[in-house]
C-alpha cells in the first residue's frame, strides 16, 4: 500500500448543513473509510454496498457467491438511477 497517499477533504460542507450533520464526523468517517478501502484493494478484496447489506467480495470475482464476509451497518451500492 502507498502510504504516502493522502486522502483529499472533500466534504460537501453545504449538504452537510442542510441535512443537519456534523460535517468533522463526515470528514472523519470518510477518511476511515478510504483507508479501509485502500486496505481492502491492497488485500485483493473489494467493499460491496448492495440493496441487503454490505460485504466483502475478491475484486477479480466479486458475484454474490464470491462473499467472503458480510458487514455490519448501513451499505447501499445503489446505481444513481433513483436520485441516490
């Protein structure tokens, strides 16, 4: 993993407003997850959000048979073809 990569605050200070949320707790989560993400890339794996949940699955082969572990927490990999 390059460790001198560095993860870029770009949180949406405006919609962070306008729903009301802490915009140092959206920042924080998102560089949490960017380091899990590139952890997980490093590992050979990819983080899936679907309509049920999330997981991991091998970036190679990543179909629904391939889980190799389920996530806890609310994960969504919704196509932006509804709004999200």
């Amino acid at each position: 993993m390059n460790r001198s990569r560095r993860w870029i605050n770009d949180t949406n200070e405006e919609v962070c407003k306008k729903f009301q949320l802490d915009s140092r707790i959206v920042s924080s989560l998102a560089r949490q997850l960017s380091y899990l993400g590139r952890k997980a890339q490093a590992a050979g794996l990819l983080i899936f959000g679907g309509s049920t949940g999330g997981s991991l699955r091998p970036i190679n082969h990543p179909g629904a048979q391939n889980v190799v572990a389920t996530l806890d927490g609310a994960f969504d990999g919704g196509d932006g073809g509804d709004g999200f």
